[in-house]
C-alpha cells in the first residue's frame, strides 16, 4: 500500500485536484442553497390557513361601473349557487352567513389595546372549518365564541404596534394570548361574550365564527329576514385549473385574497429553484469529469509501475484504495464545507424572513443535509467503480 501511495505522490497534479475540488463545491452549494431557499421561502406563498384547505376559495361578484349603474344586486340568488355547483370543477360550494345584528368589539394583547370598535361577523358552514370540531363549536346560551381573525390584523399588531412598543410578536401558536370581548347588541337585547381566537386567516379579511353562534345571535338578536350570501365558499379539485379562472371571468366574479395568483407565484418560484439546481448539477457533473480526467491521467502515468505491482502479488482491489480514498477524501470535504457554507448564507436571510412572517413553521436544514449526503453517497460510489474498472483493465493487459 505505501509503495503505491508513493507513486501516486510524484504525478498528482494540485491544479487538477484544486479545480475539481471548488467546482463540485460550487456545484454542490448551487445545488443545496437552492433546495434550502425553497423549503424556507415558498411556504410563504403556499402556508396553509388555519381553517381552509388549498382547494378552498372565495369567491364575491365584482363591484364596478356595470353594477352601479345598472343597479345589479352583489348577492348571489338560489339559482346561481346551483349552476356554481354543477360546474365539473367544483365539489362543494357553501355560503357565507352574516351577523345581522351589532357587534362591538374590544382586543387587547398583554394589558395593551389593539381595537375598540364596531365589527361584522360571518361564518360558513361547518364542513369547510378544516380544524377539529370540538375546537368549533357554540352551544346556546354559552359566554364563549371561537373566532378565526384575518392574518392581516396580527400582521398589523407585529410590525406596527409590537414593534413600536417593544411588545412580543404573536404567532399563530399565540393566538390564545389576544383577549378578545364582544359586546352584541340588537332586537331591544344586548349581551357579552368573550371571544377566543384559535387562529389566523389568509383568505378572508373579515372575523370569522361558528355557524351556530350566527344562527342563534340572528334569531336573538335581529328581526329582519335572512339575506341573501354577497360570498360564497368553494372546494375545487385543482385551483389553478383554466376552467375556474374562464368561468370566474365569464360571470363576473373574483376571488379574494389574490389565490390564483399566490398559487401562479409559488409555480414560478418552484420552477425558478428547479432551473438553478439543474444548473448546480450540472457544475457537479462537469467537475465529476474533470476529477475522472485528473485520476485516469494519474492512473497512465503510472500504468508501468502499477502493472509491476500487480505482477508481484497486489490485487486490483489494493491497487486501487489509495486512489479511492482520495477521491472519498475531496468529495467528503466538499460535503462538509458545502454544508458550512449553507448554514452561513441562511443566517443572513432567515431571520428577515422569520420576522416578516412570524406565522411560518420553524424549518431546518436537515432535509438539505439528507441531500448532500445522497449526492455524496451516489458521486463516491461512481468514482469508486470507475476507478477500480481502469485498474481492472491495467490487469487484465497484464494477463
């Protein structure tokens, strides 16, 4: 073994080792830092909301000049809802109910009063809650009401007031900590009741509660007849399908909250990060090459005296390790600094990304560190066998 690790010292070309070295570290770091950046950055764009599922929408008719002139109705009659629903792209359509009674309301967060003022309560039916039931529920008569809030009133809280005052940002894990106190009034009534926030709202940007807290506050409350829905709630199989956006625009209605654009967003960002891997893998595969040239040229060079170190008894096997565990050794090396390199570059972004959306789930480096590892694992393997193929072939000229 030391005999051949002598020979293989007197032609080993640095340069050579060097350039395969920092480009399959460039390679690798493309390749890691684009999948990282991916799993951090698009559940910005694709977060679940705290109650609707991807393949929920909202859906209001557009409000413009036609309609104000024309005097057409916002509200949506029994036989729209019905051809809505017949449509092959929807599954279930629901609508939104309104509070048709006052609501003052009062929030406060660690003692410090956030709103005080008239608010509008709705709800949708309970299939469409994507929480577990027993978190949404009113029985008749109870004090406390769940409340679902728009995600843009605690991004109002965290980077306005909290930020100002010093004061923590809440999370949807947090939610618990809003006070919330709901003074309902209507039909010569009045009553209080706390409310209890169970979490935040991407797509509505109106408060949210139970079905049957409407039902019994319309019926104790109000006197008035119910109203039409002004918004329905949809589950579609696929929200980016051409058919949803045709017919949206055909009939004159828009979804809220931007979803087909959020969903457009994310498919771009997807296919942005595939582009910039493609590219890592490429520089990867490039400097497989160049480190293939460097040991194959290493390999002749030394062809005479390797074939004499056969003739005198060394096997193939023992032949090749050395050139094995150079290989092994770069490629090794590539993957730890690959990984240092990438906990250092997320450092500088992560926090800005956390602080802006504090309602994203904590992510980790794992996945990207189980990826290095497959690209080591597959690269060695490959090098191993090419390696012990050439000196294979010096052996089998020997015979």
């Amino acid at each position: 073994m030391s005999l051949v690790w002598k020979l293989l010292r007197q032609h080993i070309s640095v340069p050579q080792l060097a350039g395969f070295f920092f480009a399959n570290l460039f390679g690798m770091f493309i390749v890691l830092m684009g999948y990282q950046f991916y799993r951090d950055v698009v559940p910005v764009f694709t977060a679940k909301d705290t109650f609707m599922k991807a393949d929920f929408m909202v859906l209001s008719k557009k409000i413009g000049n036609a309609t104000t002139l024309t005097g057409q109705s916002n509200t949506f009659s029994g036989a729209e809802i019905d051809d809505l629903s017949g449509q092959s792209f929807v599954k279930n359509v629901g609508a939104f109910t309104s509070a048709d009674f006052r609501v003052n309301a009062s929030m406060s967060v660690s003692g410090q009063s956030l709103l005080s003022s008239e608010i509008f309560l709705e709800s949708v039916p309970d299939q469409f809650i994507d929480i577990p039931l027993s978190d949404w529920s009113y029985s008749e008569g109870g004090k406390e009401v769940p409340i679902i809030l728009p995600r843009s009133y605690i991004n109002m809280y965290n980077f306005g007031f909290a930020q100002s005052r010093k004061l923590p940002k809440i999370s949807d894990g947090f939610a618990s900590t809003i006070d919330v106190r709901l003074f309902v009034h209507g039909n010569n009534k009045s009553e209080e009741y706390k409310g209890k926030v169970i979490g935040f709202s991407n797509k509505l940007n109106t408060i949210l509660v139970p079905q049957s807290f409407i039902d019994y506050g319309n019926s104790q409350y109000s006197s008035s007849d119910a109203q039409p829905p002004t918004r329905l709630i949809l589950e579609v199989d696929n929200p980016t399908d051409e058919g949803v956006a045709a017919y949206l625009e055909s009939h004159g209605l828009e979804l809220e909250r931007g979803d087909l654009n959020a969903e457009k967003t994310a498919s771009f960002l997807r296919l942005l990060v595939t582009i910039v891997m493609a590219v890592g893998l490429l520089i990867s595969i490039l400097s497989f090459y160049i480190l293939m040239l460097s040991i194959y040229l290493l390999v002749q060079k030394n062809a005479a005296k390797l074939e004499n170190l056969l003739l005198i008894g060394y096997s193939p096997a023992q032949v090749a390790r050395p050139y094995q565990i150079l290989t092994l050794v770069l490629n090794v090396a590539v993957f730890i600094i690959a990984i240092v390199l990438l906990v250092v570059v997320r450092g500088y972004y992560i926090d800005t990304i956390y602080s802006l959306f504090p309602q994203l789930p904590d992510s980790t480096i794992l996945y990207s560190v189980v990826l290095g590892v497959i690209l080591l694992f597959v690269v060695s393997i490959i090098n191993i066998f090419v390696i012990r193929r050439k000196i294979q072939r010096i052996w089998y000229r020997k015979d």
